[in-house]
C-alpha cells in the first residue's frame, strides 16, 4: 500500500475533522519510504514500541496518543518526551496518531467500550459527541455492574456511588473523561465510565448523584485496538498490521 493510500483509509475511518481543536493528528512523522508492508499498531509510542518497531521492520507506528503533543525545542534521546521520536527517526519509521477523532468516530474508542459493556440504544453523548450514552438491557445493582467493569477491563476499578442501588443508563469516555460529570448530568445517565477522574470531579460526581466507574486510562482506551486493526485489514488486506507486544498500562494493581 502505498502511504497516501493508508493516509486515506485511516480518514474515511477516523476524520481529522472529529479531532478536538488543540489535538495533533495525522502523520506526525514521515517514514522514508512511499510503500507501506507493515504497521505496528499501539496506545502510545514508547521507546521500547518504537525499537519494537525498528527490530521488526515496520515502516510505520499507528498509535492512538499522539507523540510531540506540545511543541519541543530539542529533540533528545535522553528525554522521556522525545526519545522514542529520535529512534524512529534514526531508522526511517513513520508515525500517525488517531486521537479524539478516533474517540469519536463511529467503530472508535467509545463504540467499542458500548458494545464490550452490552449497551443498546446507543447514541453520542452531547455536546462533544465523543463519548457515548446508552442502556442496560435491564436495570442491575451498581455491586453487579461494578464487577462486569472489572471483568471487561481487566483490572481493578474505583467506584463513585452506592453499590446496592439499579443502574440502567450508563454514559461513558474512554480515557479521560472525568471533567465531563456535567455533560453526563445533563445527558441524564445514572452511571458513568471513564479511565481517570480527580477527587474534585468525585465529589461532584456525588453531588449529581452519579454512579461512577473509574477504570483506568489505558484500560479503557486498549480495547479499540483490535478492531481498529481488523478494520484496516478489511478495507485493504496487503498490509501487515500487528498488535505490539510492548506496550502496557504504565499504572497497575497488584
């Protein structure tokens, strides 16, 4: 494929024009060549991704964080922010990111999150459309709710709310999401599922009388990249597109 052809895939997929004003989207480092063999797909372009990237082979790094997401003055091996773009670089490999826009496109981020969680009736959520609202097919306890979270996303969540009480219409943003306790108010959902919300959002969360499950930043955004991947395939299969074995959730539990 050539590079123009995948620069065209990715915005019939994921419009730029869905991205949030201040994001940095699109290709954001040009590989060294025009023919596209083989994309390493990944959260986040880490510096251990991008020598996974440069051992394999691959011409370019798809990732949904965006690398050089303010500007720079120095480019620096030694620097957590530019390391992994000096070492891709170096070696030719290319980078494209898909970032709010790929939270909001239809098949994206918050999609994904609605289907593993069994919503229906699912529609944006108002009125940055990036995030998704939707229903439980049947009310069921917080309590119950809260471990179907854990089972989806693998991990340990925090939770907002009283466990014994129903919830049915569930609101939610991949990622960060924690400043949107008031769109979600407004919107009328019960429940609330993002990866990240600071205390002060808790207690506003509370103040709402919002149910909230707090499940981890990477953990809520990781689930979009199979499918993304099974897209692209689709759409054109002469492209080798890998789930990289290097990337993880940089906060864990025990």
């Amino acid at each position: 494929m050539q590079l123009n052809d995948f620069l065209s895939m990715m915005e019939r997929f994921a419009p730029r024009s869905l991205a949030f004003e201040y994001d940095n989207v699109g290709l954001l480092i040009e590989p060294d060549r025009d023919e596209i063999r083989k994309v390493l797909v990944a959260l986040d372009l880490t510096d251990a991704v991008a020598e996974e990237a440069v051992e394999g082979g691959y011409d370019l790094v798809l990732t949904h964080h965006p690398i050089l997401f303010d500007g720079v003055k120095a480019l620096s091996y030694g620097s957590a922010e530019t390391a992994a773009a000096c070492r891709i670089l170096r070696n030719g490999v290319g980078h494209f990111a898909a970032h709010t826009n790929l939270d909001a496109c239809k098949g994206g981020v918050n999609d994904v999150l609605a289907e593993l969680l069994g919503l229906v009736s699912v529609e944006p959520l108002p009125p940055e459309n990036l995030g998704r609202i939707g229903n439980l097919p049947d009310p069921i306890p917080f309590s119950a709710f809260c471990s179907l979270c854990d089972n989806v996303f693998q991990t340990k969540g925090r939770f907002v709310g009283d466990f014994d009480l129903p919830v049915q219409r569930i609101a939610l943003i991949g990622g960060s999401g924690g400043g949107d306790i008031e769109y979600v108010h407004n919107a009328g959902a019960d429940t609330f599922v993002t990866g990240e919300m600071k205390h002060h959002q808790a207690l506003a969360a509370e103040h709402y009388d919002i149910k909230c499950c707090v499940m981890g930043h990477y953990e809520t955004e990781f689930p979009v990249l199979k499918p993304l991947i099974t897209h692209l395939q689709n759409e054109q299969n002469d492209v080798e597109y890998d789930l990289t074995h290097s990337g993880h959730a940089p906060l864990r539990s025990l």
